[in-house]
C-alpha cells in the first residue's frame, strides 16, 4: 500500500502544535503550587490553628521568635500553638527553595488576665460577674450527671448559681466530658433567669481552663458573640 507523502507530511506538520501543547502541560513546574493555608493569624495564648502546605512534599520551617509559637508536623499539616504574648513569622520553605510565610500574633485571652484575683466561685457573662459566692442571697450547687436543662446525663457537670428561692435571678450551665484535664468540653448548655424571664443556650464550644490549687474555669461561647465563664473547684 503506497501512502500520499503530502497527506502524511500535512498530517505530522498539524500534530505538532498539539505534542507542543501536550509537552507543556506535561513539563509544567509544580513549585507554582507551593502556597499556605493561611499568610496571617491571630490567636490567644495556648490557642492552636492548622497551616496547610501545598504543592510540596517535604519542607523546612524557620521562626523568627521561637518564643511565640510552637509547632508540629503530620505531612502537610503544621498544627501551631500560642505559648507567648508578641509576634512572630513563620518561614516554609519547600523542597526546591521557595519559602512562603505566615505572620502570627498572639494575644493575652482577656479570661485568663486577673483569674485568681477573685477566688471565689462565680459566673460571669461577658466578663461582668452575674453572681458569686460573695453576694448575699446567693448559693452555688454541682450536680453530677444532670444537665442544666433537667435531664439525666452521665459524664455531666452542671454548675448552679441561684438565689436561695430561685426567684429573681440564676444562672444554671452544664457541660459533658472529662473534668480533670484541660481541654475541650462538649454539650454545653446555659439556662438564665432575669426579671422572670427563662432564656436557653446551647453553646457552640466549651472550653475547660486549670489554672492552679484546684481551681479552674469553664468557657461557654454561646451565639452573638456571649461568653460565660463560670469560676469554680475541681472535682
């Protein structure tokens, strides 16, 4: 079989273009993926965040004030955590030596400043005291395996601060999970009374903080930007 030279030279002169196109592609540098997650955050002391590092499998980091933060790798995951008040910058740089940053800053939580200045228990909504031992009229209660809504609830905390005839004003919140070690809480509930008038929460995190002598908080953070941070002992 004889084949047209012209028809097999159009054919290859055609197809070049298209081997170019596909050489491009396939040679294209994947080092202009290399990114992070994330080029700024800020965070609260012992406050953690996830950095993500794309478009490179091996990396090195470098920190211009190792006193700010600390960190730990699990492949492209860098999980840093808060352990000084300043700021810092984070330096990745991958395998083929492009570096991209993150700048971090690392504030004081405003429920950590003056804790035991007060050693009483209390409950405090948006840092203003509701009520403590230290007012008249007032009790505070811990009910184990109850939730401040009423229901049996193993593994449960409910903290009561009230007073003695629960007719004017108390604040009732509870919390699951394991009350001998910081760290996070599930299941947060918090019942206020004022005037007569019954509110519900349902926390969207809760936050176990130890402080020291047995003392420790909890934080609620409920919608609208509430935080009710209830002071009390360990169990």
């Amino acid at each position: 079989m004889r084949y047209n030279k012209s028809l097999r030279d159009g054919v290859c002169l055609w197809s070049l273009p298209l081997l170019l196109l596909l050489c491009l592609f396939a040679c294209k540098d994947d080092s202009e993926e290399f990114s992070l997650s994330e080029s700024r955050m800020e965070i609260f002391l012992n406050g953690t965040f996830d950095l993500s590092v794309k478009g490179t499998d091996t990396y090195t980091i470098t920190l211009s004030d190792g006193g700010i933060v600390e960190y730990a790798t699990k492949g492209n995951i860098i999980t840093v955590k808060g352990v000084g008040k300043g700021a810092t910058t984070m330096e990745v740089t991958a395998s083929n030596g492009l570096k991209k940053n993150c700048f971090i800053i690392v504030r004081e939580n405003k429920a950590d400043i003056n804790f035991l200045e007060d050693p009483l228990s209390r409950v405090e909504w948006n840092t203003e005291i509701g009520c403590s031992d230290a007012q008249d009229g007032f009790s505070f209660a811990e009910y184990k395996s109850m939730d401040a809504f009423g229901g049996g609830n193993a593994n449960t905390m409910t903290y009561d601060f009230s007073t003695v005839e629960d007719t004017e004003v108390f604040y009732r919140v509870s919390a699951k999970g394991d009350f001998t070690v910081a760290g996070d809480l599930s299941d947060g509930l918090v019942v206020v009374k004022k005037d007569n008038k019954m509110e519900y929460y349902k926390a969207d995190k809760v936050v176990l903080k130890q402080i020291k002598d047995g003392q420790f908080y909890i934080l609620f953070y409920l919608p609208d930007n509430i935080t009710v941070r209830v002071v009390t002992m360990a169990l």
